[in-house]
C-alpha cells in the first residue's frame, strides 16, 4: 500500500537545497492524507518523520499554435517531509 502513496522523489535544485535541511520532496497520490504519507515515508526509508506539509500543484495551461488552453501540464500533490535531525534519505538510490 506504501508504495502506491508515494509515485516518486522531486529532485531539482530547490529540493536538493531543502535536504540540506532534512526536508524531502515526494509526488504523492491525490488522495493521500498526511498520516498515510508520515506511514509511508517511516516503513520505505526507514527514518522518522518529523512534520509533513502537502501542497496541492494546480495544472498550467498555454499556447499552441495561437489556441489558448491547447497545452495542459497535469497537476498533482506534493509532500514536503521534515525528517528527525542527524539521518538521511538517498532518494537518488530509491
């Protein structure tokens, strides 16, 4: 069940500063709730959640060949996850 939670790692350049913080970034399913993500995160990378923060990504929508609203990114849910000071997730690995 954990792994259908958490689709996969964000890693840009804003993400990986944030780890320098011990906080990760996830794309998440749209239906997960803090408490499942907390569960998740604890049973796949073994390490203790400290505090989750979830953002919802709204789609973007653009130009294409003069029609407005021909291209659409999807959008999707993000979790921010503070994990215990001192330990660490190899997301690169996973």
């Amino acid at each position: 069940m954990e792994m259908f939670i958490i689709k996969k790692p964000i890693i840009t350049e804003k993400a990986t500063d944030a780890s320098h913080m011990n906080k990760y970034i996830f794309e998440v399913a749209s239906h997960a709730s803090s408490a499942e993500i907390r569960k998740a995160i604890n049973k796949i990378y073994n390490v203790q959640v400290v505090k989750v923060n979830i953002i919802n990504r709204k789609p973007k929508y653009g130009f294409f060949r003069g029609r407005p609203n021909a291209l659409k990114t999807k959008g999707y849910k993000k979790a921010i996850v503070t994990i215990k000071e001192g330990q660490s997730i190899d997301v690169i690995a996973h």
